[in-house]
C-alpha cells in the first residue's frame, strides 16, 4: 500500500495555520479598506482626484515626476506636486489592498472544498476588488463624471462589508460552530435598502458639490422646502465637460441633491430605530442595537455640523468616516440576526461562565 505522502496531523495543522493567517488578513483588509476609503476621500476633498491626468501612472511615470517631465507627457496639465503625490498614494494603497484579496485567494485555494468554508465569499471580494480598480481607473479617464464617483464610493463601502463579513464567517468557521441562518424580515430588507440609497445620495452629493448648498439647519437657504429642480439634480446622462471639477450644476439643482440627501437621511433613521425597537426585546441583541443606534446619532450630527460649519475639510472627513462606522454597525447587526448562536450553545456557553464563576 502506498504511504499517505502528509500525515493527517500535518495537514490539520497546516489547516489551522492557514485558518489563523486568513482570519488576520481578513481583519486586516477590513481596516485597510477604511483606510482606502478615507484616503481617497481626503484626496477629493482637496480636488486631486486629477492630480494625475492618466492611469495607472502619474504623467507617465510610476512615481509622481518633476514638472519637466510631466510637461512633456501632458503639456496641457499642468503639475501640481501635493495634489499628484495624494492621488498617488491614494492608488498605492488600494493596490496594496488588492494584492492582499490576492493573498486570501490564493491562502483559500487549498480549502475550498472543505465544508463549510467561505470560499465563495473569498472569490466575491476579490472580484470585487478588481472592479473596484477598475472604477478608480474610470474616475480618472471619464474626468470625475459623478456616476462613476458615487459608484466608486458604493464599491469601496462594499468591499469594507465584505472583508467584515468574510472575517465573520472565518471565526464561525474556525470554532466549528453550526452556521445557522435565519431568514431576515421585511424591516431589515427596507433598512438595508435605505442605507445604501443614502450612501449613493451621499456620493452623489460630494460628487455634485452640493455639500454646503442647502445653508442652514433645519431650513434650507431660509425655506423648509427651497427652490428645486430634480430633473437636472439627477439626470443621469450629463456631460462632463473638459473636466467635471467643483461640478457643473446651477443652484437649484445642487439644493435638490442636498435635501435628497436629508431626507433620505430622516427616512434611514426611522428604519434603523424601527429596526432596533423591533429586536430589543431579545437581550443578546441590545449592544449591538445600541451600537447602531449611536453611530446613527453620530452621523446625524456630523452632517448637521458640516452644513452650519460651512463644509470644513476634517469634519467633511469625519463625515464619511461616520459612515463607514454606520455601515459597520449594520454589518454586525446583520450577522447578529442572520447568523444567530444555536440557542442550545448560547445556555453551554452560559452554564460555563456560571461554573466559572461559582468557583473562582
């Protein structure tokens, strides 16, 4: 008979290896994800989304090059050094962040068919990845045409729920714990419906400028309801022009995005209240409840803050950092109610903690 060329303990342990290096990489691509997502805020807050006129390269070059040499690639572009090295870094992060989805591939590759393992999920986020890629390369070349801004925006909160998700489901993975699913209700449907509407009219109101075009706070400019225009606030197929830099839109239309976007605000609070009043009577969900409930309070505030403050650029920052803190909230949430502890492992767990207790 032919010798097993890896004792069965060998492969155990090279398994468990690989399970501890994926649940780190996953927890670690979902805090690099944020940091991708702030950094390419922060470099649109400071119009330098086109620091660099081409893609992948920044005038040519792999590094951002003197003006010499970026006057010979792109005479008509002028270099501006800060703005060129902020979209730079920009794009090596979320290539760092790639080649680390990657990783968790090619790490998954030998589990994939074990029972159990999220490897669908794994294959998901890095085809996500890649899309995502390939929005930052169209935000450039199509010249900031909003669509694609706020679509870029939707990808990279996609991929931060992803390597959230792909890290829970690891840790369940790992424990061997029985992964139950239980059917989410039609309230959680809406909230989650809700929450990404208000993340795209979020992008849609950075992408259009139209932060600070609603002055004042309840009222906006002066009037509960202002001045509108919603066929030009959200018409979908206009042009760009040369570049579409500090937007196009007449003020009408950029106060029309603006209260869309607060009143898609007000329409979110009430699902996500709604849904915390629905689930608080089960008391392993009231933390987390409790949870999304303040960062939605957070977020609240920051955005009523941003428009009496006339649009600052650190609480501008906060601002989309409030919101992936929501969207993070959420995603446990979720989990909590998609996936919840088998009741009968929730009374093992608490039997042990009381046996613990009783002898300490």
């Amino acid at each position: 008979m032919k010798a097993d060329p890896m004792p069965a303990d060998r492969r155990a342990d090279g398994n468990t290896k690989r399970m501890a290096l994926l649940r780190t990489l996953s927890l670690c691509g979902a805090m690099f994800a944020v940091i991708v997502i702030l950094a390419g805020t922060w470099t649109r807050l400071l119009d330098a989304g086109l620091g660099c006129p081409d893609w992948p390269g920044c005038y040519g070059a792999l590094v951002v090059p003197d003006a010499e040499i970026a006057s010979q690639h792109a005479s008509g572009v002028p270099l501006e050094a800060s703005k060129a090295w902020m979209e730079m870094i920009h794009r090596y992060l979320a290539t760092t962040l790639g080649l680390l989805g990657l990783v968790l591939v090619v790490i998954g590759w030998r589990m994939r068919r074990h029972t159990g393992f999220p490897w669908r999920l794994i294959v998901m986020l890095f085809t996500m990845l890649m899309v995502q890629g390939a929005f930052g390369a169209y935000t450039v070349t199509l010249k900031l045409w909003p669509q694609v801004v706020t679509l870029h925006l939707l990808g990279g909160i996609s991929v931060l729920a992803l390597f959230i998700w792909l890290h829970l489901r690891l840790r369940r993975f790992h424990q061997r714990r029985v992964l139950v699913s239980a059917p989410m209700g039609r309230l959680w449907w809406v909230a989650a419906a809700l929450l990404v509407m208000q993340l795209a009219l979020g992008g849609w109101t950075s992408s259009n400028y139209a932060g600070i075009a609603c002055q004042g706070f309840p009222t906006c400019n002066a009037q509960w309801w202002p001045e509108t225009d919603w066929g030009e606030g959200f018409h979908l197929t206009q042009t760009v022009g040369p570049n579409y830099l500090h937007g196009q839109l007449h003020a009408e239309a950029r106060s029309t995005i603006h209260l869309a976007h607060r009143l898609g605000a007000g329409a979110l609070a009430l699902a996500l209240f709604s849904l915390a009043f629905r689930y608080w009577r089960e008391v392993a969900m009231r933390p987390w409840l409790a949870s999304l409930a303040a960062a939605l309070v957070l977020q609240a505030a920051l955005g009523i803050a941003n428009v009496l403050l006339w649009l600052p650029l650190g609480l501008a920052l906060l601002h989309t950092a409030g919101a992936v803190l929501l969207v993070f909230a959420f995603s446990l949430v979720s989990w909590k109610l998609r996936h919840p502890i088998p009741a009968r492992a929730r009374r093992t767990a608490a039997l042990g903690k009381r046996e613990e207790w009783l002898h300490a």
